[in-house]
C-alpha cells in the first residue's frame, strides 16, 4: 500500500532577497490574478541538501557534480597511494564505463583548478558509489566492464539521492525517480517590489569629502510564505532498500524541510525565520497541495500567519470530508490558532521527527 507524508508550512519572511532571477530581483508569480513572492523548488531543495550535512553521516550523502571524476580520482589516490599519479586515468575509465561521456574542460584562462575531466551534465552518486566507483576503478586496472560499472552506480543511493533523484541522459537506466517532491512557495498575500538604495563609506576617504566609496540598489520584499512538499515513502523504500534508512531519511526531510532556508542575501537582510505553523499529514491515497487555500489573497491587515493557518486548516478539513481523511495529522504552531483535535494532533518538532520514523518503521513491518 502507498504511504505518503504530506508537510504544509506558513513562514513570515521579513525584507529579503533569498531567491533571485536573472535580474537579480526577487522571484515572483502571478496567482489568483495578484502578483505573488515566489522562491523556486530548486532553492528550498538545495538548502535541504545542505542541512542534511548537518545531521546525516557522509555514507548517508552524496555530491552533485562536473567533477565527479575528481572525487573517484582522489578515493582511488586515498585506497593506494601508488596509484596517485594515474588516479584520473584510473576514474575516467570506471566512469566511461558506466556509459557516462567525460571531456576535458575547456578553461578559459590559464588556472591550474579549471584543468579538470568533467561530465556532460551535473552528475549526483552517492559517497558509497564514489567509493565503490574507485574500487573498482583499482581492480579493473581502469577497464571495468560495462556490467560492473552499472552494476556499482545501480546500489548503494544516497538519503539525497533516493529523495531527489538522478537524471542521467547518456544512461537512462542509471536513472533513479525522487521520493520528495517540492512546491515552489508562493505569497499568501500580494506583494509590492520595494528597493533599497545604500551607499558605502571609504574607510580611509579624507574627512571633508562627504561622498560615498560606492551607491547602489538591491531589491527586496517581505512576504508570508506556503510551502509544500511531499514524501512518496514507498518510493523512497525501493530507492534505498533498508526500513531503517528509509526511517532516517523521513526523519532527515522532516527537520531540513521545516528549518532550512535558502542562503540568498542572507547577510545583507538577516532574514532567518522558522516557519509560524506546519500541517504534516500522512495519507495512503494521494498527496494533495493546499495552495487553493490561498488563491484569494490574504491582503488585509492583521496576524497573516494566523489567517493563514486558519486557511490551510479549513481547506484541509473541506478536503478530507469531500474525499477520503487522512490516516493521521500533526500539527507545529507558534500561533494561537485554534486546532479540532478530531482533525491533528499538537506537537513539536522532535516529537514530530520520531513519530513520523515510527510511522515509516510501523508501515514496514506491517507489511513485511
């Protein structure tokens, strides 16, 4: 039976430019006839990948990468140091192998760091297949047989891995399909684009020169945030093959996906924020994104996270009664919005990463 983990946010994001376009001004999208704040998939996604550093084991890991031959090159120099010299002769023929085109980089100027093999396309293995790669890589004398090599990059994914998945084009069936899927966070309310024009002083400028070392603008804006992700725990079970992994990776997305947040200006608006209240619901049927909740904009004055929450909670209940309830609900608040206890439970972050690790864990031995 599918299993899915549902997670709901409201986030107040004061003044800030944590996602830009190729302009530099923060993302935006029109929704329910009102533009809206916007910060992409991609860039929630990678500030969970980097919060995973921060609580998973390297063996848990992986690294998106052109350089991935160099990875397999040092892992190979670390097992034998003899085969230093010949360690990226070494990798490129275990990576070849496997299907996967590798060229030198064309660099534009004479920098020793540009000097590298790199692949086609961003390439995502996991730390145990770097290092499986350049065992093999060692005993194949560099010439592994195509069988092998797949055979090594085909196991042994990453928590990374198996929750956001890997496209290959030169070898598709290296492919892996992600768990999690992330929703791009939109405004709840309309936003105006606001710019802030700064100078900075010369420190060592003489003192009767009243100008500026330098004057420039950057655009920012503030908004109260929905986000949405979802966690397919089947998939996610075959992408990784162990109850236990599969228990910690849910427990990993829980946390990163609920405290992360991209790093984008973050020193020019300090503009770190928790989110002010988090659905997460389990469901065996199909995940469903609330955002519909918000197509009216919330654009009066007053406590929007609470509206918010208000929203998401009286969406939430209309769907559930329309179509099927959930098997169960948990709610994270620091507002004071009012939750039916028929409808979730209340509770707090590290309740809600080990419950949601029970959960994964009961469901597997159920059906094992």
């Amino acid at each position: 039976m599918s299993l899915y983990l549902d997670f709901h946010a409201i986030q107040t994001v004061p003044p800030a430019n944590i996602n830009r376009d190729e302009d530099g001004s923060p993302k935006t999208t029109m929704f329910g006839g009102r533009r809206r704040a916007r910060v992409s998939s991609q860039a929630w996604k990678r500030a969970i990948r980097r919060d995973f550093a921060n609580h998973l084991d390297e063996s848990d890991l992986g690294v998106r990468s052109l350089r991935i031959v160099d990875q397999v090159a040092a892992c190979i120099a670390s097992l034998d140091e003899s085969l230093s010299e010949r360690a990226e002769e070494l990798a490129v023929g275990a990576v070849t192998a496997a299907g996967i085109k590798v060229e030198k980089n064309k660099a534009r100027r004479n920098d020793p760091a540009e000097d590298y093999q790199k692949t086609g396309a961003l390439l995502f293995l996991s730390n145990p297949q770097i290092d499986a790669l350049a065992e093999l890589a060692i005993r194949s004398g560099g010439k592994p047989d195509r069988k092998d090599a797949k055979a090594v990059l085909s196991k042994g994914n990453s928590i990374d891995l198996a929750l956001f998945g890997r496209m290959i084009a030169d070898s598709p069936d290296l492919n892996v399909d992600a768990a999690a899927q992330v929703a791009h966070a939109i405004g709840v309310h309309s936003v105006v684009p606001e710019f802030d024009y700064f100078t900075a002083v010369d420190d060592k400028s003489p003192d009767d020169n009243a100008g500026a070392g330098m004057i420039g603008t950057v655009e920012f804006n503030a908004s109260t945030l929905y986000r949405y992700a979802t966690v397919n725990v089947s998939a996610l079970r075959a992408n990784l093959g162990d109850d236990e992994a599969t228990a910690r990776a849910v427990e990993a997305f829980t946390r990163s996906f609920i405290t992360s947040m991209p790093t984008g200006k973050q020193n020019t608006f300090a503009n770190r924020t928790v989110p002010e209240f988090v659905l997460t619901v389990v469901r065996d049927d199909q995940p469903i994104n609330l955002a519909g909740a918000f197509e009216n904009a919330l654009d009066e004055s007053g406590d929007r996270a609470k509206a918010a929450a208000e929203r998401i909670l009286a969406k939430a209940k209309v769907i559930h009664d329309a179509f099927a309830p959930p098997v169960s609900a948990q709610v994270i608040t620091t507002t004071d919005v009012t939750v039916p206890e028929e409808m979730a439970s209340s509770t707090t972050l590290p309740r809600l990463i080990a419950s949601l690790g029970d959960v994964v864990l009961g469901r597997s031995g159920a059906s094992a």
